[in-house]
C-alpha cells in the first residue's frame, strides 16, 4: 500500500490515464469482450426474475458476450427454486451466450454424506453443466455433505461457486471453515462471493456488517487466501463485490492490478430493469488494461474452458 493516499476518484466515470500509460480507462464494456460469471434467469421472488431471452437481450445492451446462468436448489436464498434441469434446457436455445451451472443440495436424499453427489452432479455435467452453482445452502461452509458436493466437483472438474454470509455457508470472521475447505480439497475450484467473502477484503470486520465502509487500512483475509490458494478465486457481482472495490478506490487498483489473475468479472443480474454497477466501475478503473482483460473474461474463459474473445 502507498504510503500516502490520493483523493478518492468514483471508479464509474474517471476518466484518468493510468500513470503507467497504458489504456486502462476509456475503453467500452464491448472491448473488454465480458464473461459474466454470475446470472440467474427465472422466478426467484414474487414478479422479479427474467427469461433466458432477456438475459440475452440485456448482455447484447451491455456489452457481454457471455453469461453463466446459475441454478438455485437451496431454500434459504429465494422464494422459487430454478432447477438445474431448466437452466440446461433454457441455456440450449443460446448455446453460444448462455453457460449453464448445476445444483444440488446437500440435504437431498437421505440428507447425509451417503448420498450419491458425484452420481447426481455428473449426469448435469455429461448434460452439458460447466460448474456447480450458486451453492447457497443453510449451512456451516465445512459441512460434511457440503464437503461431499466440493470434492465430486473436483473430481469432476468443474468449478464450484458459493455464496457466503451469516445465512448460506456460514463461517466465522476470518473464514477458518473456509480456510479448512480449500487446505482439504486442493483440487476443486471456489469461486467465492457474497458479504461473508468481500467484507475480508480488509483486516477489520465487523460480522454485524453486511456492507462495511471506509477505507482498507490492510488488506484481510481475501488477500491472504487468494495469495495462499491456488483453487480459489473471487467473483466480484452483486452489491458485496463493487461495496468491497467502492470503499477505497485507492485500494481497488492495488487489489485488481495484484489479483487479476485471480478475480473474475460477474453482474448477479436477476431481472430486467437491474442495475449493474460493475460494469462501468471495471471499464473505468484505472489499471492496466491487461489486467483488466484478464478480469473481464480471461479467468473465466480458462477456467470454464469456454472460448473469449480477448
């Protein structure tokens, strides 16, 4: 961290040159060829959702070349689940836009580590599945049949997204459940969001906040995990993901430009009319712009095996 901080500049429209003189701001979302890593089609609230049709339509108006749509099996998220066997059948009409993700909760079957996750999760994946998601189960992160789920998937190989707060995949500040997952199953691939994840972004955490604010004095436990961990990533959607960039602008460029590798672009868009904020914070954040290819649909494309255009 630089010693002496800069004024704080809104990551959604400055319009400075990087000081490296590489272009890293001025460039339209459809130059960064995006990979939204994190979408949902279908009802999930009373009147709030959207078709696969109109996903489609809002990532031709944004700019996004292509989109994993996620299933939601878990009761503590939504109101309506969205079965994996609808996200697969809705991705085949945009097979060249849409990526489908399965799921599975762990409390199916006999809702013990005896059910048969790596024979239910690879009937989705020999389907078509590219990743298990989005995990929001009611439980401990560690759960043992959770563990199940993560360790199928890595055998499998597809990458797992999870969903963490005090809620789904419950942890304690400093994530040592999470800790203890990624040190036990070094071959599956997390992509972890959510306020239970981003708020680490700094070293001091209140549990009581949902959304903390203020600048990142140190850096927290993301860094750490993300410098520790070869299978672990971080999806920077929903409000949790642009709260942990936006409170310390200064601190985004550090963190991005430090972890481009390691971080993949994701909107969390649910309905039509939402906005997605993420977007122009990445096409005008001041990095360099190969940092932010990699962020944009670089990771992804690697990690899903999916061809991107960049």
């Amino acid at each position: 961290m630089l010693e002496e901080r800069r004024k704080p500049i809104d990551l959604r429209t400055s319009q400075k040159a990087h000081p490296g003189g590489l272009p890293a701001v001025g460039s339209g979302a459809k130059d960064l060829h995006l990979i939204d890593v994190h979408t949902h089609i279908g009802e999930i609230a009373p009147g709030k959702g959207q078709t696969a049709g109109q996903l489609v339509s809002r990532m031709d108006r944004e700019g996004i070349e292509k989109a994993v749509v996620l299933s939601i099996e878990n009761p503590e998220e939504t109101y309506y689940y969205v079965l994996s066997k609808e996200v697969m059948s809705a991705c085949r009409r945009f097979q060249d836009r849409l990526v489908p993700f399965c799921c599975v909760d762990p409390r199916r079957g006999p809702a013990d580590t005896s059910t048969d996750f790596l024979g239910l999760i690879e009937r989705y994946v020999r389907r078509g599945a590219k990743g298990f998601g989005e995990h929001l189960a009611g439980l401990p992160v560690d759960d043992p049949r959770s563990m199940k789920i993560y360790e199928a998937c890595g055998y499998l190989g597809i990458p797992v997204l999870l969903h963490l707060d005090s809620l789904r995949n419950v942890d304690s500040v400093g994530l040592p459940r999470f800790e203890r997952v990624l040190r036990t199953l070094p071959q599956t691939i997390f992509l972890a969001h959510g306020p239970g994840w981003w708020r680490e972004i700094s070293c001091e955490v209140d549990p009581k906040l949902t959304y903390p604010t203020g600048p990142v004095k140190k850096p927290g436990r993301v860094a750490q995990l993300l410098s520790s961990f070869d299978n672990l990533y971080g999806d920077l959607s929903a409000t949790s993901g642009c709260n942990a960039l936006e409170r310390d602008p200064e601190h985004a460029e550090d963190f991005l430009t430090e972890f481009s590798g390691k971080v993949l672009f994701g909107t969390d868009c649910i309905h039509p009319g939402q906005k997605l904020p993420i977007i122009p914070l990445l096409t005008n954040i001041r990095i360099p712009l190969k940092h932010k290819r990699k962020i944009a649909n670089g990771n992804a494309s690697r990690l899903l095996g999916i061809p991107g255009s960049g």
